[in-house]
C-alpha cells in the first residue's frame, strides 16, 4: 500500500478568497512539498496556482508560501505522511490560491 500526503490547499481569487482544497498526494520519503504541488497540477488540478522557479537552489523565493502557518519555502519544505495545511502568503495581495503578489511595486510592469 503507497502512502500519502493530504495537502490541504487554501483556493480563490482576490475576489473570491477562502475556499480550501484537499489532495491526497502519492508519498516517498524525500519529497518536498513543491513536489506534491506538481503532482496535483500533472496528475489531478491543471489549474492549482503557485510559483517556483529555482527548485531547492533556494535563490528566486518564488515557492514561499504557509505551510501549517509558518511561512517557508515549497522546495525546501519537506512532504509528510499526514495533513498539511497551505495558504498563500499573508501580508501579500493574493493574486490566486497559493500565488500572492510578492515583486516590489516599482518593479511590476
Ligand atoms: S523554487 Fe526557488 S526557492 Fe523554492
């Protein structure tokens, strides 16, 4: 039997906030949380919402995020066999679900 992570993933728009999601999310040991997130957008949601770039070289900090209400980075963070709470950052617009808006203003275009 495969074990799973239970991502349970705050949704919604600036508009529309507060909605949340839940995906069980095949499990192996080593796995980050960005991981699980690709997962659910390859395998089950094309239209999760969330940032990366770098993967794990810890340099663009595209992946932060709230993870059980501690703001840490996707990449880094590690899946776990039980339920994980994400939400977008708090004190960013959100844009939407996990994507808040996190450039500086002078550098939006
Ligand atoms: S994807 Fe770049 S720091 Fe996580």
């Amino acid at each position: 039997m495969t074990e799973t992570a239970r991502l349970i993933i705050a949704r919604g728009t600036a508009e529309a906030p507060g909605q949340h999601e839940s995906f069980d999310v095949p499990f192996q040991p080593g796995q980050s949380v960005l991981d699980g997130l690709r997962w659910i957008r390859v395998n089950k949601d094309p239209t999760l919402a969330f940032r990366f770039s770098c993967i794990s070289a810890n340099a663009c900090k595209e992946c932060m995020m709230r993870i059980d209400d501690k703001v840490v980075y996707a990449c880094l963070a590690r899946l776990e066999t039980r339920e994980m709470m994400l939400a977008p950052l708090a004190n960013k617009p959100l844009v939407r679900d996990l994507v808040t808006e996190i450039g500086p203003p002078a550098e939006r275009l």
